[in-house]
C-alpha cells in the first residue's frame, strides 16, 4: 500500500532524512508518484544504521592476532597422489561441463571512462591486431568450450543501471558474437544510495536519489533477486565459474578448477597467484579463526605483508585474482531470506548532487560515502572453500588503465606473450628479441583455439615459421 506524502515526510524526519522531500512540489505528477514510491522502499533503518557506523565515523580495521597462510592445491602437482587428483579433477571437470552443470558468470558493470573509452568497459576493443572487445573474446571462448567439451554453459553477465541498456544494445547490435541470443542472462548489479559525508543522503536531481552500486559482493543477492539464480536451478547449473570484465586472460571455465571444487566439496573456491611483491594490491589469502578470508592489501599490516617463510618466500604470497567457482546451493543459502549478510565497506568518492538550492554540484573532492559489499567476503561463511593456485602469465591480464601498470596496454602483450608460448609448444618457431620479448605480433582467435592443447592439435605437424616483424591472426 503508498504511503501519504505526510506519512512518508514523518518517517524521513524521525532518521533526519526530510531534506529529500525539499523539491516534492515542483515535479510533475508522474514523476512525484515515482520518486515516492523510492523514498517508501528505503530501509531508513539499516541506513541509519550504517550511517552511524560507516559514514559519521570510520571503521576501525582490525585485524586479528592470529593469521596464518593457507593450504593451496599448486599450480603443478607434486607427486603421484597429487597428479591422480588432479587427473580424476579434469575428468570430473569435463563431464559437469558436458552435463549442463555448470554457467559462467561475468561482472561487468563498470564503465570505460579510466581508458579513455565511453561506454561499457566490456565494450572495450582489447585484443593486439584483431581489437575484439573484452565481451568478444569471452563470447568466442564460450563458444569453443560448449563446443569442446559438448556443452550448453549459459552465460550470465551482471550490468549496473548506468550500463545495462547499452550492453544489451551491444549484444543485440553484435548478434551475440554468435551465441544463441537466449543462453546468454543479463542482470543488474543492485544499488545504494550516495550519502554525504554529513550523514544525508544525496539527490541526483529534484526527483531522484544519487545512487552507486553496492560492490561485487552484490552479486549475490541480485542473482536472487533477478530471478537468474531460479534459471540456472531449472536448467541444471550446480557449479558458476565466477570472473571479472577486465581479465580477458582469465580461462571462462577451467575443468581442473570445476573438477577441485566438485571433488573436494567446496561451496565457494578460489584461485590464487604469487604475489609480485608485499604490496602488490590484490587481496591476501589468510587462514583466520580456522577460516580461510581475504584481507585487503590496504589492511594488511606491513610486518606481516613482508614476512617470509623459511625458504625465503613471502609467507603470505597468495593473492587474489578475483576468480572463483561458486555453487549455486551456497548462493541459494546465503540469500534465501532476501537480505544482505556481507559486511559493508567505506569508499569516499566524489558524487555529483543537487544542493540546497536545486544547482547541479560536481565536486572536486570526495564528498560522499559509497557503500559496498566485496564477494571473497562470502569464502568464511562457505563450508569447506579451496584455494588453487593459477599461473599468472596464463590467467591475468587485468585491464584498469590506458597505459602503465594493468593497463590495455599491458594487457595487449600479455594476451600475445600467451599465444607465442601457446604456438612454440606447438613447434611454432617465433621471433623474439635478444631480450626474449616478441618480434612480431600474434593473436590466437579464441573461436578455434581455448587452451593449449587446442594450438597443439592445429600446428603439431605445419612447421610454421614466423618472420621478426610479422603480424598474424589464426582462426
């Protein structure tokens, strides 16, 4: 039922809230039943909650006095024992891709204004001589894996309001890179509103809230709420191979980490990479109270950042690229009363908003705090959650920025440098400098080619040589 224009100004005053009533009069009657209707569905109270505890003040971090590393399966096993399990994973692995057991899920709801780049960053053109965008080559790998492993795969992609319509226009202008219009699921991130480091929540414009995606750990619920969690349980989905937009190195489904997960019984699994340095910015795996958790690089105190161990190593060299297999059941779990059991984090950010008198403010400064919810705070509230271990070279090449560090640039070599050493397993001869950089340019089409092992049965037996200088697409 509505509540009244009092009723609803009653309850915003009582959370100090009522400034957001200030403009009510002036719009029109559409879009006052509409902005209303957003103003009733607040929960004024959590907000309050969260105002007090994240905006007002900052939240003491504190990490506990007892951390230690965690078990990792290795990127290569060790010995007998080791390399059966991992032979038996990649087993169990294909045939839950064969059997309809497993979807991919991407998240994808930022924009590409850090590169320079106006629209949806998984619009981005990234690969060195083809440009194909980021969503390209996860549409072509798709492609080959369903039809590699005999697979049907749905594909989930998680927007965010202020790209959704355009990456759906993408796709559709794009005939789905040729997958089938109805495997592939978008969904929208959910939201929270912006608030003002005064404890007031911002406006957008006279009729609307200034509102900011809730963070990745979002993901979650909006799977419930977005009704994608009940097509994946109709269609067969046990298992989701969870990845980022900006990672087109990442392997969109990889059996041995399917087939770890599934065996071990696993609820939420992660992959892991050495870490280049102490303070390489990618979370920390750490075993706490018994519980395998990620701590923030910006949390993690320096004397425990640079320990080693007695080899030499960091002792905690294990970070997180953002890459996870997740069973539906725990997402089921997790979100089956509707509400939110992640923690909430603090971001200052500048957050364009109308003031007091009605003018458009676009600050120089962080003037607001965003609220989010990160997804490897869900791996302690998993039962029994796994950490393998990934070759960098093979699974990361994070897009973030236009040049420099995890840049499209960066990215652009990583992608080649993966498919050089893809073709020269494959008796390819390829230039190289003194160096040992590239002296030319490749670009595996991942339409014909998902793994290694893909390049090894086209090239085994062609003698294939290339010239320094050359540049060359393979389809």
């Amino acid at each position: 039922m509505s509540a009244s224009v009092a009723e609803i100004k009653d309850r915003l005053e009582r959370f100090g809230q009522a400034h957001l009533l200030r403009f009510i009069d002036e719009l029109p009657r559409e879009d006052r039943t509409s902005f209303l209707g957003e103003l009733q569905s607040l929960d004024l109270e959590g907000l309050a909650s969260l105002i007090d505890s994240h905006v007002k003040k900052v939240p003491e971090t504190e990490v506990p006095g007892e951390i230690a590393p965690p078990a990792c399966f290795p990127l290569v096993p060790d010995d007998d024992s080791a390399k059966a399990l991992y032979t038996k994973a990649e087993a169990r692995g294909r045939r839950l891709l064969s059997d309809g057991k497993v979807c991919a899920l991407t998240v994808a709801g930022g924009q590409g204004s850090r590169l320079g780049f106006d629209g949806p960053k998984g619009a981005y053109p990234i690969t060195p001589i083809k440009r194909k965008t980021l969503f390209q080559v996860f549409a072509e790998s798709l492609r080959r894996a369903r039809e590699k492993f005999s697979a049907s795969i749905p594909w989930y992609i998680m927007t965010s309001s202020a790209n959704d319509a355009a990456t759906r226009r993408f796709f559709e202008d794009n005939a789905y890179f040729g997958l089938e219009a109805d495997s592939v699921f978008f969904f929208t991130q959910g939201e929270m509103p912006a608030i003002g480091l005064d404890g007031k929540i911002l406006l957008r414009s006279k009729g609307a809230l200034a509102m900011a995606p809730n963070g990745h750990g979002g993901t979650l619920l909006a799977l419930r709420n977005s009704g994608a969690l009940d097509s994946m349980r109709e269609a067969g989905v046990d298992h989701i191979s969870y990845f980022q937009v900006d990672n087109p190195l990442v392997s969109v489904v990889s059996p041995v980490f399917i087939g770890l997960h599934d065996i071990e019984g696993s609820e939420m699994s992660s992959r892991a990479l050495e870490k280049t340095g102490p303070f390489e910015k990618l979370g920390n795996y750490c075993v706490v109270d018994g519980r395998l958790t990620i701590i923030e690089y910006s949390d993690m105190p320096a004397e425990l950042a640079e320990a080693k161990d007695a080899d030499g190593r960091l002792l905690f060299r294990l970070g997180s690229p953002a890459i996870h297999v997740i069973s539906r059941t725990f997402v089921e779990r997790l979100t089956g009363d509707g509400a939110f059991h992640l923690p909430w984090h603090r971001a200052e950010k500048k957050v364009p908003f109308l003031d007091v008198s009605g003018g458009f403010v676009e600050p120089s400064q962080p003037n607001a705090v965003k609220l989010e919810t990160f997804i490897f705070d869900a791996i302690p509230m998993a039962e029994n959650p796994i950490v393998v271990e990934a070759a960098r070279k093979e699974e990361f090449a994070p897009v973030k920025n236009k040049t420099g560090v995890d840049s499209a640039e960066s990215c652009r070599l990583l992608l080649m440098e993966r498919d050089a050493r893809w073709l020269e397993a494959a008796g390819v001869e390829i230039p190289r400098k003194d160096d040992g950089t590239l002296d030319c340019a490749v670009e595996l089409s991942p339409n014909s080619f998902f793994d290694s092992e893909d390049v090894l049965a086209r090239f085994d037996s062609e003698n294939l040589v290339l010239n320094p200088g050359d540049e060359r697409y393979f389809d």
